[in-house]
C-alpha cells in the first residue's frame, strides 16, 4: 500500500501568480493532477500546501478525497516540502508516492504503473524520460528518515539518482510535461486541446 502525496507548497515565482488555479480545459492545474491521482483508488490524496494555501484551500473547499496539510517551511524548497510530508504521513508498512502538483499530463496508467511494481518489488520506484529518473516516485518505508531530513529545492532527486539504493523505473514521457511560465501553460493547453500529448522539452534538470 502506498500514501498519495501532491506537492504543492511553491510559490511559483516564474509563473508571477498562483499556477495551481490556471485553468486547462475545464478544470484548474490542481484539480487535473488530483483528479488523476484519486482516480487511482478511493483512499485520500494529502496535499502538500504552502505559499498559496489560502487560495489553494478555498479552490479545493468543494473537492472530495483530499487532506490539505500546510507546510510552513515551503519557503525552504521541495525538499522540505517532502520532509514535511514524510514526518506527518510515513509509516512502517506504507510507502509514499510523491506527484507534483502541475504534472497535469500523468494519467491513472502511468500511476498505477509505479503502484503495481511497488506491490510486487517494494523499493525506490520512479518515472524515467530522457534518461532522468524524477517523480512521480514512490518510497518505500526504510526511506522515511532520509526523507524526513531533506533539504533544499531539488527535492528527492538526490535519493533517485544515488548509485547505492535499488530503484525501479518506468518510461513515462508525460512526466516531463510541467508548468514554469505562463509560456508554458499555454503549450500545455495546445496539447490538450489538439489531443497531441507529445514530449515537450523533456528534459533532465
């Protein structure tokens, strides 16, 4: 079993306003990637709320299957953000699965992917394009205190890309799909609307 974990404390400083409530067809940034996330099964989604929590609280005041937790420490990096969730939500017989709150390109598939080779293989399981390992990425429980205690922003890149661990990935092209700049928005709305989920700059940072 895992825990479902969208990251969603950033300030979204290249964006200029709060990203999560941006519109892409007829539903916002957040609402999309959750939708996807509780479309997996019915247990709740916890998301990870920071520098826009206000907001982003009252956006999802409606929305079922959710558990906003606020991080006061977003201002920190992801990597505190992750921290933040592995100390309120890790436990010794779940592992996490860590999603960011604009891969609004991911579908249940891909997720269930990472879920069903965590239930058979219980270690570090990641999605992979353009030769990166990034998140969506599920931990299991032994990685709870190296969570617990990272920092900065690049997140759990540093645990994904260590050479002593075993970790499983799988191809997944849509999670290079994110939203940075209003540029970028706008390329994902093309997408969406031309039903050409392609690779958009899928690159490794």
């Amino acid at each position: 079993m895992v825990t479902k974990v969208l990251l969603a404390a950033g300030e979204s400083s290249r964006f200029g306003q709060c990203k999560l409530v941006q519109q892409i067809c007829d539903k916002s940034v957040i609402e999309k990637t959750l939708q996807t996330l509780n479309s997996v099964n019915s247990e709740p989604t916890y998301v990870i709320s920071g520098a826009w929590h206000h907001k982003i609280s009252s956006h999802l005041e409606n929305v079922k299957n959710v558990k906003l937790l606020y991080n006061p420490q977003w201002h920190k990096g992801l990597g505190k953000s992750i921290a933040f969730a592995s100390k309120k939500l890790g436990r010794p017989d779940r592992g996490i699965l860590f999603v960011l709150a604009d891969q609004v390109a991911l579908t249940a598939d891909d997720l269930n992917k990472l879920i069903d080779g965590y239930t058979k293989y219980p270690t570090r399981w990641s999605a992979r394009f353009e030769h990166c390992l990034s998140v969506p990425a599920i931990f299991p429980p032994e990685d709870n205190e190296l969570l617990q205690n990272l920092t900065g922003k690049y997140g759990a890149k540093e645990l994904l890309r260590c050479n002593s661990s075993k970790i499983n990935s799988i191809d997944m092209f849509r999670a290079s799909i994110d939203i940075d700049t209003p540029e970028d928005l706008a390329k994902v709305r093309d997408l969406f609307e031309s039903g050409k989920l392609e690779i958009v700059d899928g690159q490794c940072d």
